[in-house]
C-alpha cells in the first residue's frame, strides 16, 4: 500500500471549496506541479452517493468510514491509511457513522 503524503510541495490550493449534500461533504482541489489533481476534504456523518468520471482513489486521511462500490453488495470499513480505488464512470456510496473522515481523493 502506497503511503499517504502528509504534504504537497509546488502545489496550486484552489480556495473555492467544493461542498456536496449542504456542507457534509467539503473538499479543495489541488493541483500539482506534474498536471495531477487532487481533491483533500472531510465527510461529516451520513451517507453519501458520488458518481465518477475519472478513476478515483480514495485514501482516508483520519477517522473511519464504510463505502460500497456500484455494483458491489457488501459495504466495506476503512480507517486512516487505508485507501479503495473507483472505476472511471461508476459510483460509489460512503458512509460515516460519527466524527469526521478526512480523505484524499486522487483521479486517474
């Protein structure tokens, strides 16, 4: 498993946040020297349902959340340092029951 970065040198931070379902869902985008975008956010409880266009992976930062993958039946738990990946022009549920889950999101 690839280890998490705890930073971004020569990174652009867009300060317009990206906020989903009223605010339980806030991200910022961050694009890097090399072209690649990120996206480094946090999911209050709930549940939540996001379509994708790119390849996703996801990697949780802090707390713990489940996640169902379309097309799959059984939800998944992750914690920090864990990370799923998503199929381009799929989908994908996540849960969080209490606290925050912070995550990185990186497209493919």
């Amino acid at each position: 498993m690839a280890q998490i970065p705890s930073q971004f040198e020569k990174a652009t931070v867009q300060l317009k946040a990206n906020v989903y379902f009223d605010g339980g869902v806030t991200s910022h985008t961050i694009l890097l020297s090399d072209g690649a975008r990120k996206t480094v956010g946090m999911i209050r409880p709930g549940k939540y349902h996001f379509n994708t266009g790119a390849a996703e992976r996801m990697d949780i930062i802090s707390g713990n959340c489940k996640a169902l993958l379309a097309g799959e039946k059984d939800w998944k738990s992750y914690e920090a340092g864990d990370s799923f990946s998503v199929p381009a022009q799929s989908g994908f549920e996540i849960s969080v029951d209490s606290g925050l889950a912070e995550y990185l999101c990186s497209f493919n």
